[in-house]
C-alpha cells in the first residue's frame, strides 16, 4: 500500500515538474511572438520613417542635384541654410501659421465640442458631430480648389453677395496682407471636426459626479467649468495642443494648390521651401538639410510642450 502511494506521489510530482517546464517553455518562447506580431511595424517603420531620416542626413552632407554624381560638401547645407535672406520670412510664416493654428482649433473646438455636449436630443446630436466632423474627410486638394472658387474676387459668391450689401471683399490670395490669414480660415473649416471630435470625448470623460458636486457646494456654472471641467480635461487640451502642432508645421497642400507659396513669399512654409529647394530647384542636399533643421525644431517644440505640461496638466 505504502508502495503504490510513493508511486502515485512520484507520478504526480513528475507530471507537476512536467506542466511547469511546459510553462516555462512558454514563457521562453514568449518574447519571440510578441517580436513577430511586432515585426511588420518594425519592418514599415525602418524603410518609410527610420530609412528616409538616416538617408536625409547622409543626403545633408552632400551637393546633389539628381543629374550629377553627389560631391560631399560637409556642413555648407547647413552654412548656407542658415544665412538665407529667406528663412526668417518663411520660418515667420510657418511659426504665425501654427500658433494661430493652435489658438483657433483649441478655442473653436472646446466651444463647439460644450455646445453639442448640452444638446440632450440624441439624434440632433449626431447630427452635428457628423456637420461639424464631414469636412476633415474630404481632401485638401478639394477642399483647396473649393475655397479658392468661392472666395474669388470676380467669380466667388462670397465677394457677391459682399458687394450687394456694400462690403468690399479683400483680393484674398494676390494680396499679401490677406494670403495667410485666408488660408489660416480655410484650415480651420477643413480640421476643426478633428479638435472637435477631441474635445468632446475628453468632455465626456469628466466624471459627473465631480460637476453634480461642486453645483451642491454652490458653485455656479463659469466656477464648475474652470475649476472642474478645464482640470479634468487638461490632459486632453494638451494632446490637443502637441497634435495641433505637428500637424500645422506640416502644412503644404493649401498653400502650394491656391497661392503656390505667394504673392511675395507669403505664404511659404518650411515644408513647403523644402519642397521648392528639392524638386524645383534640384538642390537635394540643401533640402535634406531643410528636413532636418524641421525635424530638430518640431522635436525641441514637443519636448518643451511635454516640459511644460507639467505645471498644468492634471495627473489622476
């Protein structure tokens, strides 16, 4: 009896050691499917991001204009970059368009997004995310050649029904002072839907019985909003803010299909005089120089935001 009960207690010892290497097996061999699953990213990663961005700063290096072998030229890129008469106006340009960028979407799209967060009807509701939403679906390149129709001085309903009331409209794309400004307009009907749709889900994370609280405590609506509804939805307003940033920029589609960087430059981005100096001007290597100094700037801009959402992000 004793026998057959150190056997049986042998039997399940070795079929418990068994089950645990098998775990253990498992275990091991883990880490080689989560690198599978992730090899496809990695692989799409490495030949459209990391490639092009090793290549750009090899490109930098070098005077190449696509037709002749590349000579290396060191740092005269960057020399030459750096005393262009160009840069300030275009890097004025970009910066005023970003900040205005920024300004607008948060502002407009907290506004939009309280307005139909109070709308109780449902179907109404979704109605006006969709208004609000549906141009950010449609292409720039559309969007661009609709808005440069309408605001047309001569053709455009806009300046028509301007001058039936006794407004003069502003020649807006051949005029310096309105170039910019226009198409800052323009970009806020095209991605406001985006901000929009940004806002309103952060408000709708907003906890109601924290606003329910601070309304028993006697705090009226503009105390609730700020002292409540803005904290809460800091961390919102700041991923708002950083993709406003990047994306803004970036911006090339309005300014190259209306104003092709005119009239005078005023409209001329970074990406856009990075576009004119590589595939117009052939001057490749100056252009990867361009794409880098971007790159730096973006990155030095993001981390300062990061930097100083610190002291006023809220953390749960």
């Amino acid at each position: 009896m004793s026998s057959a009960t150190a056997d049986a207690a042998k039997l399940s010892g070795s079929r418990s050691r068994s089950r645990r290497s098998s775990a253990n097996n498992r275990r091991k061999g883990s880490p080689l499917w989560g690198y599978a699953f992730l090899s496809p990213a990695a692989i799409l990663f490495l030949i459209f991001i990391l490639g092009p961005f090793v290549v750009a700063i090899i490109l930098s290096f070098f005077s190449w204009d696509l037709l002749t072998p590349a000579t290396f030229s060191g740092v005269d890129n960057f020399v030459k970059l750096f005393s262009d008469p160009l840069l300030p106006q275009v890097m004025g340009n970009t910066f005023l368009f970003a900040l205005a960028s920024i300004v607008t979407h948060i502002i407009g799209g907290l506004l939009l997004a309280l307005a139909v967060n109070r709308v109780m009807n449902k179907v109404v509701s979704y109605f006006l995310r969709a208004a609000v939403f549906f141009p950010f679906l449609i292409s720039w390149a559309a969007v661009s050649l609709l808005w440069k129709y309408v605001l047309d001085p001569t053709f455009g309903p806009v300046a028509y029904y301007a001058q039936q009331i006794g407004i003069t409209m502003p020649d807006w794309f051949t005029d310096p002072a309105w170039a910019l400004p226009g198409i800052i307009g323009i970009d806020f009907w095209h991605t406001i839907g985006f901000t929009f749709i940004i806002m309103l889900a952060g408000l709708q994370s907003v906890p109601k019985e924290l606003t329910e609280a601070a309304k028993t405590d006697g705090a009226n609506s503009w105390q609730v909003f700020w002292n409540v509804t803005i904290p809460l939805m800091s961390p919102t307003l700041f991923f708002a803010t950083v993709i406003t940033f990047l994306g803004a920029f970036q911006i090339f589609d309005p300014m190259q299909i209306i104003t092709q960087g005119g009239p005078d430059g005023s409209t001329t981005t970074i990406i856009m005089y990075l576009y004119q100096q590589g595939f117009q001007a052939f001057q490749v290597g100056y252009a990867s120089a361009v794409a880098i100094v971007v790159f730096v700037i973006m990155m030095l801009v993001t981390l300062l935001q990061f930097w100083g959402a610190k002291k006023w992000v809220y953390q749960q």
